[in-house]
C-alpha cells in the first residue's frame, strides 16, 4: 500500500536478498572481484594518507614523487622505489665493486618505463606507472588466487583466500612501487598454468616472475612438482611439462646474460646483493633462533629498549605464522606449496638479515589459501580481525618511514 513503510521482517528479507545477490555475483564474476581488489587498494591508501597527515616522520624522506612533498602520493614510495625509478627512467648501470641498481630484477621496472612514457615522461609519471602496474596486479592476482584456490577448495572456501592475502600483514606493499604485487600475479600465473595443463602460459608466466624478484627462480622446485604430478605418466605431456620449466629457468638466464653483457659476469647480481649485507647460505635458523631467545628472555627490555629488535621482530611477523603453519600446508595442500614456502623461506633467512622478511612473505599464497579451509566462523573472525589490525599497523610504520621495508 502506498505511503506504508515495510515491516522490519520485509526490510531484513530484501537485505538477504541483497546480500544474496551480491555474493552471487562474487561467485560468479572474476570482474567483482578486480573491482573489490581495486577497492580496497583505495581504502588502504586512504588510510596510509591519514596516517601521514597524523603523525610524523620517523626520518626525512628520502625522495618524492612530484620534486616536492605530497601527503598523499609519497606514501606510495619509499625506500627500494627510488631504485625502481632509477632503473625506469635512466635505465641500469654499473659500479665495479660497488652498489647497483643490477640487484633489481628488470620486468618491474621496465613495465614502470614503458607506462611512465605512456604517461608523459616526467618522474611523477614513472612513479604513478609504478602504482597503477602494482594496483592492476594486485587485482588479477586476487582473480587468479581464486581460480587457483578453486582447483582444491569450494566455491565459498575459494573466495576466503583472496581476502586474507589482502589482508595479510604486510600485504599493503600490493600498492606500492614495488615489485611484489607484479611477482605474486605471475607466480600463481604459472602455479594456475601448469596445474591446468597449459603448459606454454605457465611456462611464460613463471618465466617472467623469475626476471621479475630473484627470488623467483626458487619457484621452480615447486612448480616442476606441480608440473610433472599433473602430466603424470603422458610422454607427450611430460615433454611439454619439461620444457616449460626450461622456460622458468629461462627467465633467470635471460637477465643474468644481460648483466654479463655489461659486467663480464653473469652472476654479478648475487655479488651486488651481498654488498647490502645479504649473504645467502647459512643456517637459516640462527637469527631466527637469536631474536626469539632475546624475546623470551626478556620481553620488555628487548622490544622497548632495542628499536633494532623491535624491527626485527615485526618484520618476523609474517615468516613466524608460516613456519607454524607450515606441516599443515604441507599435508593439506600438497609438495609443491609446500616447497615454494620453504625454499622462499629459506633464502632471506639463511642470509641472517631480517630486512624484507615481512613483505617476502607477503607472496607465499599458499598460506592464504589453508587459512580459506577453515570454515570456522570464529576462525574466520579472528583471522580477519588479527590480520586487519596487523595490515594497519605496519602500514602506519612503513608510511612513516620505519625501517620496514
């Protein structure tokens, strides 16, 4: 009747209908979930402008994106995205002996070129070609995330796994100039392409995530059980199976002949790194083993009175919930994830640096789709709550300018 408000029941029906429909939709269209990731990039900067306007630097900035302060644009660029735009706007050199730009593996980058050109050639345009090619990535990562997590869980399972890699603690570095959100999207680019027989994609993809973080080629492992578990005993598809894979190494080979080209060596990339204290190929629990035993010993003193310890220990964080997780991983979801964590795991920790640890760990997917198994509706709470509250605090510290990076 007309001018009768609907009765409470009426208004809580049309919401479930709504919400129905909505998730239906979810479900049903990768499109909604581009647009959900995309969303909650914008949430996430606008909170990282907050942060900015609110509180004060921890350190002067190192670089801006427009030649002068921006409260909301400088939140995107800090610490290794000046190195990004370096190399996309004056390209790679070398310093014999020295620091370079070499030790940035060049797909990023030279993405950021390219869309920077596009948009005018000025430093504002590489940086804002770094944001928008980090924000496309992060979306069809999630899109592809799902689809992969389709191919173990159900339907409702799969679209938990996109919102806790969102939300993973570190995950914010998804919008940054910085390469991560490129190499998660070709990573599961090449986990989704093998494992659906679609071997010259996956091949290509994982291709491009080994020349894309240097870490990318400790996929292979994993990705060559992926690969040769689902070919099974076909010849032809074991061929096609192997020779992407030679693809994936292809990828390392292809950079590292680029560096002989102008160093004389092919593996002067893994030479720079150790000059910025990395030194891969210790015994990977010791510096793990050295700042828990600290903590233990003395929780306050260690945390308040020792800002390094502090760092380290948010930046340990992430790796410390996959390590614990790690024997489940493995039993629920098979080898290959499970080796791609831990040889992932692996490198930064046997370098005994805890610099990064948060944000490597930020790519390790798997983890994001065990949590999605738990159909716990207290589970779920708890995991998005802590996980919430953790993405907003290191965000705060990385924005201004603590050593998180």
């Amino acid at each position: 009747m007309i001018g009768v408000s609907p009765s409470p029941a009426r208004l809580r029906g049309i919401g479930r209908v709504a919400v129905s429909r909505a998730t239906g939709i979810f479900r049903r269209d990768p499109v909604a979930i581009f647009l959900l990731a995309i969303g909650f990039r914008i949430v996430s900067a606008v909170l990282a402008f907050l942060v900015n306007v609110a509180f004060p630097l921890y350190q002067a900035e190192q670089f801006t994106i427009f030649r002068r302060t921006h409260v909301f644009w400088d939140t995107f660029a800090r610490y290794d995205s000046g190195w990004y735009f370096g190399i996309a706007s004056r390209g790679y050199s070398y310093a014999p002996g020295g620091r370079s730009n070499l030790a940035f593996f060049p797909v990023y980058p030279l993405l950021m070129r390219y869309v920077g050109r596009l948009l005018g050639g000025r430093q504002e345009h590489y940086y804002l070609a770094g944001v928008l090619i980090s924000w496309v990535a992060f979306a069809v990562a999630m899109v592809l995330l799902y689809r992969l997590a389709r191919l173990d869980l159900d339907r409702r399972a799969a679209l938990r796994a996109p919102l806790y890699a969102a939300i993973f603690p570190f995950a914010f570095f998804f919008g940054l100039v910085y390469s991560e959100s490129l190499f998660l999207m070709l990573t599961l680019a090449a986990f989704y392409g093998l494992r659906r027989s679609r071997w010259l994609a996956g091949g290509l993809a994982g291709a491009l995530a080994a020349a894309t973080r240097v870490n990318g080629i400790l996929a292979l492992p994993a990705l060559a059980w992926a690969a040769w578990t689902q070919a099974g005993r076909n010849l032809p598809a074991l061929a096609r199976a192997t020779v992407a894979l030679a693809l994936v190494a292809g990828g390392l080979a292809a950079y590292s002949a680029y560096v002989y080209s102008i160093t004389g060596s092919p593996l002067e990339w893994a030479s720079i790194i150790t000059r910025w204290g990395y030194y891969p190929g210790g015994a990977p629990w010791t510096s793990l083993v050295r700042l828990l035993a600290n903590v233990a010993a003395d929780p306050y003193g260690s945390l308040a009175g020792n800002r390094d310890a502090f760092y380290e220990f948010v930046q340990a964080i992430g790796p410390l919930m996959l390590i614990a997780a790690l024997p489940f991983i493995w039993m629920r979801l098979g080898t290959p994830y499970g080796l791609f964590i831990v040889a992932n795991l692996w490198l930064p920790f046997s370098s005994g640096a805890f610099e990064g640890l948060g944000r490597y760990s930020a790519v390790l997917f798997p983890f994001s789709i065990w949590l999605a198994t738990f159909e716990s509706r207290v589970v779920q709470a708890g995991v998005t709550v802590t996980f919430a509250l953790l993405y907003s605090f290191c965000l705060a510290l990385f924005t201004n300018i603590h050593p998180i990076y």
